[in-house]
C-alpha cells in the first residue's frame, strides 16, 4: 500500500511539473512573440494594409483578436486551446492546426531515425574505441571524429548536395518525397538518406567521445581490476558489468540531447529545404504569424520536456537506488511535520 503511495506521489508530482513547465513555456512565448518589432497585420493583409483607414485598421484588429492588452490575448488563446482551437495562420489563412499536421510526421521521421542512429552508433563506437584504448584505431577515430563534429552541419549539407546530388544524381537534393510520392516508402528513403548522412557525421563522436569516457572511467575502477585478475576478457566485463552501469548516464544524456538533435534537425531541414516544423517555425517567427508560432512551440516543448521524464522514470527502474532514495524522502516527510 505505501508503495503504490510513493508511486501515485511521483506520477502526480511530475504531471503537476510537466503542466506548470508548459504553461511557462506558453506565456514566455506569447509575450515574447508581441514584443518583437513587426506587424502580424502585414502578414495577414498584405500590401491591402497600406490603403486602410484608421478605423479599417481598428476593425482589423478586432477580427484577429489584437486589439485587447495581451493578458486578455493569452487568457482567450489558452480557452480556446484547451477546446482544440490554436488559433488562425495569419500568413496561411487556415486553422494552425492543419498548417501543422502534415508537417510533423516529416519532422518526427527525420529526427526519431536520426536519434536512433545516432546514438545506436555512437554506443557501439563508444565501445570499441573504449576496448582498444590509445590503439591506431581509436586514435584514427577520434580525430575523424571530432573533425566532423567542428564542420557546420549547413555547409556539410551543400557539400553532400554537391556530390552526390549535382555531380553522381544518386540522391535527391531537397523535399521529403517526389511529387505525387507520399505514399511511396523507397522515395521517401532516398530523400531522408542525405540529410540523415549530415545529422549523424555532425552529431555522432560528440555523444560517442561521452560514452568512450564514461566507459573508460569505469574501466578503472576496482571492482574492473579485480574481475580482470580472475580473468575475464574485457568484452564480457562491458557487456556484463561497465555497460549497465553507465545505463542510467546514457540514458540521461539521450533525454538530454533531444532539443540538440530537434535543433540540428531544424538546420538540416533548411539546407534540404525539407517540409518540417524546422522551416514552419522560422516562416512563422519571420512573419509574426502568433499562433502558428504558439503550437510549433509548444509541441517542441511537449518533445523536450516528456523526453527529459520518461528517461527519468527509465533510470528509476534501471537504477533501484534511485528509487529507494526518493522513496526515503517520502519517509521522512510525514516525520519531520509530525515532530514540528
């Protein structure tokens, strides 16, 4: 029974945390957003604004809600969003919401088969280089990759195009499909191939150079030594022992790594003019356009903030004492308000 205590406490702990972090977020932005120099008015109205009478322009932005103080702004956005209504695109004249939508997927499939492989590598490159420390091999790799890691994910890009897409024709240069090839798996895989290239050789060493060193750290402690006394081969004491033990670094290092993969992301899209929230959150910002710019926001906040809690709750199960600390915080809570 106390434990399902602790447990509902620290479900309902981070729910609370996720809410008040994204409200935050939300009101940040919003002012933020109003603050900037611009008029969303431009965006919506276009050259037709110049030609307005003041009280045209009143009415104006009356029909787009700009006229009440922000306050009053953010509290009707935050109603009607929690009804599913984001707002209107000042720029694209349709709800937010179907702006969003077919872009997502697109950014999800590049960013989450990046992720994936990015770190599925550098694990892999982790070990090894750790297994054959100071040899030629990892001396190679280690200055290949950091050389990557220092080349600007954008010119990279246009040097991939270059070669591959100008000079061989083996790859597309730009979009996420041919036109009329959404549905098409294998068309959708070759536009994905080089800008997946750039993500992984811009981000790989950075993350694998982390887990080479954590590796090596635990290598060298004593419990390390003493197996390698009784003779166990250093494959079987990473698989067995060094490589859960660094689990719950990784794993917080992953958690903490999406808004660096989102934002590379983001660069690749632009480079590869590929149709993604990247390149819809820059139009929207450029163009003042509020409410397109609210919910690209917010649904890279939903990424990076349940990302940072689901590796927390992973390294609680991973890593027992974690949970038996907070579990004794918990304790001492009802006894420390009794005594006072």
């Amino acid at each position: 029974m106390h434990r399902q205590t602790v447990i509902f406490k620290r479900i309902l702990t981070r729910i609370i945390g996720f809410i008040v972090a994204m409200f935050l977020l939300s009101v940040i932005v919003f002012y933020i957003a109003r603050l900037a120099p611009g008029d969303p008015l431009q965006s919506f109205y276009g050259d037709a604004l110049d030609t307005m009478t003041p009280q045209e322009l009143q009415n104006a932005k009356e029909r787009l809600g700009l006229d009440a103080p922000t306050y009053i702004q953010y509290l009707k956005w935050v109603a009607n969003a929690f009804h599913g209504d984001f707002g209107m695109s000042l720029k694209y004249k349709l709800p937010v919401m179907e702006v969003v939508t077919p872009l997502v997927s697109n950014t999800l499939i590049l960013g989450g088969i990046s992720y994936v492989v990015v770190f599925f590598f550098a694990i892999l490159l982790a070990i090894c280089c750790a297994l054959n420390e100071d040899s030629m091999m990892d001396r190679i790799i280690s200055k290949v990759g950091t050389a990557a890691f220092y080349i600007p994910a954008f010119w990279m890009g246009v040097v991939l195009i270059l070669l591959f897409s100008i000079n061989l024709g083996w790859f597309p240069s730009s979009g996420a499909y041919d036109f009329g090839k959404a549905g098409d798996f294998w068309n959708r895989l070759q536009h994905l191939i080089l800008p997946i290239c750039v993500m992984v050789l811009s981000h790989l060493w950075y993350y694998a150079y982390m887990f080479r060193n954590k590796l090596l750290d635990e290598f060298r402690k004593d419990y390390i030594l003493l197996a390698k006394m009784k003779g166990l081969k250093k494959i079987e004491l990473v698989r067995k022992h060094s490589l859960r033990n660094i689990a719950p670094t990784i794993i917080s290092i992953m958690a903490i790594s999406t808004p660096h993969i989102l934002s590379g992301t983001y660069i690749v899209e632009a480079v590869f003019n590929y149709p993604g929230l990247g390149a819809l959150s820059i139009e929207s910002a450029k163009y003042h356009d509020y409410n397109l710019l609210m919910l690209l926001v917010l649904i890279t906040g939903v990424l990076v903030i349940a990302s940072s809690m689901i590796a927390k709750s992973i390294n609680e199960v991973i890593d027992p004492r974690m949970k038996e600390m907070e579990a004794a915080t918990w304790q001492k809570e009802p006894t420390n308000s009794s005594g006072s």
